[in-house]
C-alpha cells in the first residue's frame, strides 16, 4: 500500500479531553503533516514538522515526530464539539516527489 | 476559502462514459496534485505535476489521465468508467514562489463526486 498506517482508525472521546492520535510511515521524509477533514470536504492544513524536528505545537495542537520509529503523534487538548473530523497524516518522501496520505482517525467528540 | 477551484463538484454518469475534471490552482502554485478518495477512506495520491510537466504518479490506471496547462490548470480525464470509479476527486495545488516541487503545505479544492451508475 502506498498509505502509511493510522491509528486508531476511529475515537470517540468526551469534550474538554484530550484526543491522540499516531501515524507511521515506511521511509525516510523530508516533513510529516497533518490534515483535518470535515464530512465531504476538501482537507485543511494544520501542521508541518520537518524530519529535523522533533515537536512543534499549533495552538491546542501538539506534534511529535520520530524518525528512529518513524512515526508521529498528534495531540489534541481540550476538544471541543467542533474538532469532530478525519485527520490525516501525510508524509514527503525523500526518495520520491510524492506527499502520500494515511488512513485516517475518525474523531468524534461527545458533548 | 483555500483558492483551489475544482469543476464540477458534482458529476453523474454512467459505466463506459469518459468525463474530465478541472482544477485551478491557487494563484502563484507551480505543483498540482490529483488525489482520489473513495467512501469513508484515506486519499490515494494519482498524479502531481510542477509547471506543466508530470513529477510524480501513484497508483493511477491506465483508464485515468491528466496533464497541466501553460496557465498551470490542470484537467483529470477518467474515461471506460466503472462503478468502482466512483469517489471523490480532489485536487491540490502548492509551491506558490518557489522552484521546489514539494515545499509543504498543500491547499485543497472542494473535490469533485463523482457517481458512476
């Protein structure tokens, strides 16, 4: 498969806590980001982390990367109703011109 | 509002039929990506291009085609549709001032649907 691998595929948590969720890749990047998917829509940018980072935080945001494992987190504080989306990973190889995208975690956030 | 623009968002046809979606990039992006996502699934990359010429294919088919134009739209032709065809169509576009294919970021439009009945 040309995916990286997501996980959980789906969570449900309560607002007001905190939602992780993790990406792992096949090879070396160049940077990892995340994605945000509303029901249908197009994909929203949140977060880039370059292959020489190790953590960067976007607001209620946090992500960590490492190569070693070749995996990230992403963190999210504080959910809100809002929050409930797909998040996506996507990652730029080195070897090749591609930015290929996870699976997908399914976050719903229960009021 | 991202400034990637697909047509038609939304497309009816039926198996055999050939159709072609559009894609106008954000003013200033040399890249464009075509990505396709089926039901409740994760986005398969197909194509990128970088200032008119191919840069990069995935798992396009053979039935599937794009290219991009010297004003850097883009057009994906899907043609011998089939049923399993059927997906959203998304188009992304990046590398606004710069040289380098990848640089980051990637804007997505609204998707295209297609139905394939």
């Amino acid at each position: 498969s040309q995916q990286g691998e997501e996980d959980p595929q789906a969570l449900s948590i309560q607002e007001g806590e905190n939602a992780t969720m993790n990406c792992s890749y096949k090879t070396s990047i160049n940077n990892l980001q995340w994605y945000r998917q509303n029901s249908g829509r197009g994909l929203v940018h949140l977060i880039l982390i370059r292959s020489n980072e190790r953590e960067k935080h976007s607001g209620r945001l946090r992500v960590t990367l490492d190569t070693s494992k070749k995996s990230s987190s992403l963190l999210i504080t504080a959910s809100r109703a809002a929050d409930t989306a797909s998040y996506f990973c996507a990652t730029d190889y080195s070897s090749a011109s591609k930015i290929i995208f996870g699976s997908g975690t399914r976050l719903s956030i229960r009021p | 509002d991202s400034g990637v623009t697909q047509t038609p968002k939304h497309l009816i046809t039926a198996t055999g039929q050939r159709v072609t979606l559009r894609c106008s990039p954000r003013s200033g992006d040399l890249s464009v990506y075509w990505y396709q996502q089926s039901l409740d699934q994760g986005l398969q990359f197909l194509i990128q291009y970088y200032n008119g010429e191919e840069r990069a294919k995935g798992n396009i088919l053979e039935r599937f085609s794009a290219q991009q134009f010297p004003d850097l739209h883009s057009e994906l032709n899907l043609s011998s549709l089939e049923l399993g065809d059927s997906a959203l169509y998304f188009c992304a576009s990046s590398g606004r001032g710069t040289f380098k294919p990848n640089t980051g970021e990637l804007f997505f439009g609204e998707g295209s649907r297609l139905t394939v009945l």
